[in-house]
C-alpha cells in the first residue's frame, strides 16, 4: 500500500469531523440541561443521573451495527444516514420534555445520534496509510468536541430562545450537514464494501483477542471522557453549587481539553508507539483521580485537575485507535470500530450511574473517583504487560 496520503483525503477528514461534531453535541443534548429537568421534574440525583446516561445507552450498543453497516455500505452513506436518523429524537426531546418517561423516551433514541463514531473510523482509515493513520483517527476524533459545543452553547441557546426552538435549530443543522456529507463526501477509492453476511463477521471480530482487549482500554479512555461529559454539569452544581451556565462553561473546557488531546494522542502514536500513550494516559488518570478523591476547592485545585484528566484521557482516545489501525486488518475495521466503540461508550454509561448512587447515599464523590483510580491503575498494569511498545511501534 502506498504511504502517500491520497488526494481528497484531507477535505473528507474535515467533512468527518464536522459530521462527528455536530452529531455529537446532538447526543448530549440533555446533560447540560440536567439541573433544568431536575428542577423542573423534581428529580432524584439517582433519576438525573439515569436521564443523563439513557443517550449513552443507544450511542453505545447502536455501534456494532452502524459499524458493520459501514463496512457493507461506506461512510458517505452512513453519515448521511445518521445525520437524518438523529432529527427525530431531536425534534422529539424539543417538542416533550414535560415528563421523565418522555424524556427518558426520546433520550433513548437520540443515542442514534453517538454511533456517529463507528462510521468515522473507518471512513477516515481508508484514505490515509498505515503511518499517518494515528493522525487520521485523531483529528477525526477531535470531533468529540461536540460535547464542548453543547456544554457552552446548549444552556445559553436554551435561556435566549427556550428548550423547543434550541431544539429545532439542531433538526436544522443535522438536516444542512446530511446533505452536505451527501454532495461533497466521498468514499476512499481503495474502500471496497464488504459483501459477507454481517452475524459471521461480527462473531470473527469477537474471535479476536484484540477486539477485547481494546474494548477495555477504550471503555476506560473515552467511556471516561463521556461519563464526565455527561455528568460534569450535574457534580459541578451539585457538589461545588455552580449555576447550569457556569456548570456549562467549565464542562465545555473539560471536553475541550480531551478534544485538543486526541489529535496529539493519535500523532505521537505515530511517532513513539500507541502503548506508550495509553500507558501515560491511564497511569496519569489514576493520580488525577486520587487528587480529586479528596474533594480540592473549585477551580484550584479541582479545576485544574479535572482539565488535567480530560487531557489524559483524551490522549489514551487517540492512543487506543491508533492501535485498532496498526492490529487490524482494514477489511475488519468497521466491525472492530463499532464493538471498540460500543465498548467505549457503555464505559461512560454506567459511572453517572454510580456517580448518582454514591452521592445519594454519601452525600460526595469521593468514592466514585477512587473507584476510577482503581480502574486507571489495573487497566495500565494491563497495558503495560499486553502491549508492549516492541509490538506495537
């Protein structure tokens, strides 16, 4: 295979991530509109936090088949698709948000909006070679920024214009991009769709020991990144009292953080070896979580530890997909991508969860981020005996 990047590749990376991006900040809508709700429906920190996590759900499992789907038909036409797709749940939170079993409802649904990312991956592994392909993975996930998007505008369009009208100029804007992905994207031209039934290809992905292994380092990398994306704005008001715009506007520079990290973690994996990134990212995410552990006044320290976490695991995000495109073959990209990210995006679902639990129960945080700690140190014990840097450089 030819290690020149192909012409077009660059334009259909951007077209990429603006899809990602906006599909994105679609699938967390509801997040930073948490104390709204709450207010407004009188809810439990355990109910907020099951509203808040439902988007996940979908986002996540619903990458096992967009991937294979993407294999099977490409990702212009998958991106249009899930563009589209993802106006209805939209439309539905906007227009019903008066009741929890609705807003639980649509919630669900607008998860189609997150398997955005199984289409990307492989879409931008097709244009580029193997060496720049921890590039390609990164910018493209600096689409992630989305989340950014919403946590700063989402409350303020909301406050100017009302929760309906907010809603619609989404509906919008998925509908522009749809067709914009349409007319202008294009499909590498050494992609070749993957004509074998999908149940056989998913069950040879599951055959491979580094589809596991993978699904767990990406569960903690970007199912950390969601988890805290998520539900930041509700541990900020809750835990530190901030208002929902202020809330808001320190989730948007933690997602920010971990969107600038991506791109660097998929560069730097070309150059030193994807292991040694996930292992920085994890090892790190574990000091970051103790500190935190420990309740830190507002901004100084907190502040700056929660930044320093999103930067860590935005770095392990690029990492862990610059490994999928170095052990797997490109025909099985998609269908690895979709369980990869599948995993990723249950392991931001179900730490709101707990995050609600222990804060009813205990009244703090602090033993949600020990159990994050935890988690950092043995999944960077992992990385460090499974992917050594001579296997993966």
């Amino acid at each position: 295979m030819s290690e020149t990047v192909r012409r077009g590749a660059g334009a259909n990376l951007t077209l990429a991530t603006a899809a990602f991006a906006l599909t994105f900040w679609a699938w967390n809508l509801i997040g930073p509109l948490a104390k709204t709700y709450t207010d407004a429906l009188d809810l439990s920190p355990l109910q907020t936090s099951i509203l808040v996590a439902f988007p996940v759900l979908v986002g996540s499992l619903g990458r096992i088949p967009v991937g294979i789907l993407t294999d099977r038909f490409g990702g212009r036409v998958m991106f249009t698709a899930v563009c589209l797709i993802s106006i209805i749940p939209t439309l539905l939170v906007g227009l019903w948000h008066d009741s929890l079993p609705l807003l639980l409802l649509w919630g669900f649904l607008l998860g189609v909006a997150g398997t955005s990312f199984a289409v990307g991956i492989p879409f931008v592994n097709a244009w580029y070679p193997p060496t720049r392909r921890g590039f390609a993975t990164g910018v493209f996930g600096a689409g992630m920024g989305g989340t950014a998007l919403s946590a700063f505008l989402t409350p303020r369009l909301t406050t100017d214009l009302g929760v309906t009208t907010t809603h619609l100029l989404m509906c919008a804007a998925l509908a522009v991009m749809a067709l914009v992905i349409w007319t202008f994207a294009r499909d590498s031209p050494t992609w070749k769709p993957s004509t074998a039934p999908a149940l056989p290809r998913m069950r040879a992905a599951l055959e491979l020991p580094t589809t596991w292994q993978l699904s767990m380092l990406y569960a903690l990398a970007f199912g950390g990144f969601v988890a805290f994306s998520t539900y930041l704005p509700t541990l900020l008001t809750s835990a530190y009292e901030f208002s929902q715009t202020d809330a808001g506007l320190r989730t948007a520079g933690f997602s920010l953080a971990a969107v600038i990290a991506r791109p660097i973690g998929g560069t730097l994996s070309d150059k030193v070896g994807p292991a040694t990134i996930c292992l920085i990212s994890f090892v790190g995410t574990f000091v970051m979580a103790i500190v935190l552990s420990f309740h830190p006044p507002a901004d100084v320290p907190a502040g700056i530890s929660f930044v320093a976490t999103a930067f860590l695991l935005g770095l392990g995000t690029g990492g862990v997909f610059a490994l999928v495109a170095r052990l797997v073959e490109p025909e099985r990209v998609g269908t690895v991508t979709g369980l990869v990210g599948a995993a990723g995006g249950l392991g931001g679902y179900f730490p709101p969860l707990v995050m609600g639990v222990i804060f009813q129960v205990t009244g703090g945080y602090a033993i949600g981020f020990l159990l994050l700690a935890a988690t950092a140190l043995a999944v960077g014990v992992f990385t460090a005996v499974k992917f050594r840097p001579a296997r993966t450089t």
